[in-house]
C-alpha cells in the first residue's frame, strides 16, 4: 500500500470547506486517519481563515493524480495547499557555531527514529574540530566561514549548499551569526531557529549571566522561524523551566542549554510532520 498523504490547507473561511473536503477524499476511495482544523476569527486586518490538515490513505489513486485533481478543487475555495507524503524523511540542513548540544540532540533523535529526518549536510561558521564534538558519521560537513568583509559570499554558498542538496528545511542549532534581510527572504518558511526567551529583555552576550542578575525565577527557550526582523518570527514552539535563587549562572546555563535542545527537536518534528501553518506573523500548530 502506498504511504499515507498529509494534505494542508487554508484559505478564507466560508461554510461547507469541511463537508467538500472530506467529500473530495471519499469519492476518491481514501481512507481519513487524522484531520485538524482551526478557524480563525480574531484577524482584525484581514478575513476570517480556515485551516486544516488532514492524514489519509491514499487508495487505488496515486499522489500524482491526487495533487492534479485537488488543484482543481483548490481553486473554487482559493486555498493555499500542499499535498505531502507522510513517511518520507525530509532533507534537512543543520547550521552550529560552537555550542553543538541541540545538533546532537537533533542527530541522537534521527538516529534512533524519533524524527523523520534526512541530515543532508551540516554547516558551520567554525572548523569541523571546533565546532562539532560529536560524530556526524557519513553527513558532509561545509565549513563556511563568515567575516563583514566576506558575508554576502559566505551566504551564496550557503543557499548553493542547500539547493544542490535538495534541502527542504534549515535549522539554526544555536547558529552564532545573522542572516541578512536577502538570506532571510531567500529560506522564508523553511528556516527555525532557536533561542533563549529572554529576549527582548536580555539582548547580547550571557543572557543567563544577565538573567541570574536580575533574579529571574523562569527561564525558557523559543522555536521560530527566521525572518527579516531578527528574532522576530512566528513562533512555533516554546518551553519553560521555574528556576530558584540557589541556580547559579552556570546551573541556568545547564538547564537553559537543556530546554534548547527539546524545543527545537519538538518544533524540527512539527515541521517535518507538516503540522505548522503560517498565519501572517503567527503559526497555527497541529499537534499530534
């Protein structure tokens, strides 16, 4: 039997989308086994929108012939769509500067089936020997460096890497340097990164020096996809841990570093499951 189909979808919500959908899959002999939706109605510059995806067997009509009728059907609703197969694993690139606990994290997941994930290349603006302490086995590595002088080149070839690569998604494990409004552009909706949720409060080096000064009692870490204004962009997963006045800076280190690691794992496995869907400068997020 082929793989199941993953089918997203929004558009402007109007009655009967639900009904026409689920029809669309039945007259087509496919089977559902999981379907989402959401309506949203507090857009106050816009329409109200309609979001959905829906997991479902396939049947005697293959995925081709699938994507060519739905686009018919797409249009009389005006819907943005996608059509993806379930089980494949999605060609991802991971970038890392010098801290690589997130990267291992991500490779230990993969490794062991826990994320749905093709590791096609690893970049980093750091040698192999400075940036990466684990073993990466067979996955190429890019040492691209970045300077002032050299950023424009330096973020040419990273877009060549990922394009020769096929790469459908770029992760930002703990990835020290800022793309430029162009490079942000250029992987818009298919780029996460993840930091600390200090910020705005604690901008700059040490934030969890900064943190421990003023006496925080919660830190915590967001998953976002990277756009033009920094740290800026949708929001796709957050976590949070309740810290004591006994935590030193290096235990909110510790603990912070830990919190990192999971919220990108968990927003990389959203993504790869295609259970996030822009909504302007938000996400909605079907969780499974």
């Amino acid at each position: 039997m082929p793989d199941p189909l993953i089918l997203t979808l929004d558009c402007v919500d109007t009655p009967g989308i639900t009904a026409s959908v689920t029809a669309f899959l039945f007259e087509r002999g496919c089977n559902i086994l999981e379907a989402q939706q959401f309506n949203d109605r507090n857009a106050e510059d816009s329409d109200d929108r309609f979001f959905m995806r829906v997991e479902f067997d396939q049947g005697a009509i293959d995925s081709a012939q699938m994507r060519t009728e739905f686009a018919g059907f797409a249009e009389q609703f005006g819907m943005r769509w996608r059509i993806a197969q379930r089980d494949r694993p999605r060609r991802v690139i991971i970038l890392v500067s010098k801290a690589d606990h997130c990267l291992v994290d991500l490779l230990y997941r993969w490794r062991t089936g826990e994320l749905n994930i093709d590791p096609v290349a690893i970049v980093s603006n750091h040698p192999r020997d400075v940036a990466i302490r684990a073993d990466i086995g067979g996955i190429p590595f890019h040492h691209v460096p970045v300077t002032p002088d050299k950023k424009p080149e330096a973020e040419t070839r990273l877009r060549t890497i990922a394009d020769d690569a096929n790469a459908e998604l770029i992760v930002l494990a703990r990835y020290m340097q800022i793309f430029s409004d162009e490079q942000s552009d250029y992987f818009e909706g298919r780029c996460i990164n993840i930091h600390h949720s200090f910020l705005p409060g604690f901008k700059g080096a040490r934030p969890y020096h900064q943190a421990h000064t003023r006496g925080v009692k919660i830190i915590g870490a967001t998953a976002h996809f990277v756009t033009a204004d920094l740290d800026e962009g949708p929001i796709i997963h957050q976590d949070v841990e309740r810290i004591s006045h006994a935590d030193s800076p290096s235990d909110l280190v510790r603990k912070g570093r830990d919190i990192e690691r999971r919220v990108l794992a968990e927003a990389v496995r959203l993504f790869v499951e295609e259970r996030v869907l822009l909504n302007g400068s938000r996400t909605v997020v079907f969780r499974g």
